[in-house]
C-alpha cells in the first residue's frame, strides 16, 4: 500500500521513517517542542510515521492510518 502513497504538497514518493528518526522526534514531542503544519503543538508520541523523499517533511501514522494532509506534516530541519 506504500507504494501507492505519496506526498500531498508535492508527490514525492514516501518511505517509513526509521526508528532513530521516530525516537528524536518524541523527544521533541516530550519536551513540548514539536508543531505540524499548522504550527499547533503535537503532543500524541509517534509509533510510525511516513516520511517524504527529500526528508523535509513527515506525514504521522495514527492507529495504522497514514495523515496524509499538508497540515498535518511536521516539517524537519
């Protein structure tokens, strides 16, 4: 199903973001940090997430469900 998935904004492909990535943004989630795309503050920790093939953006996974809207994303770097 992955494959069929790409990013909102721009239609790069997606990949699963590893565990070290996950790990370093909930410690950003923990320490109250961390905004999406709205600039709303992301308190629920990240189990999975998608992230976009030029690593700017991750799109959470919730319950097994990809969030696939633009404010939704969490932009890194």
């Amino acid at each position: 199903m992955l494959s069929l998935l790409c990013c909102p904004e721009t239609h790069q492909v997606l990949r699963l973001a590893d565990a070290e990535l996950l790990e370093q943004l909930n410690r950003r989630i923990a320490a109250g940090s961390l905004q999406n795309g709205r600039g709303c503050a992301i308190s629920e920790k990240l189990a999975e997430g998608l992230l976009r093939e030029d690593g700017k953006v991750l799109y959470p996974v919730r319950h097994n469900i990809p969030v696939m809207l633009v404010e939704e994303g969490i932009t890194l770097g």
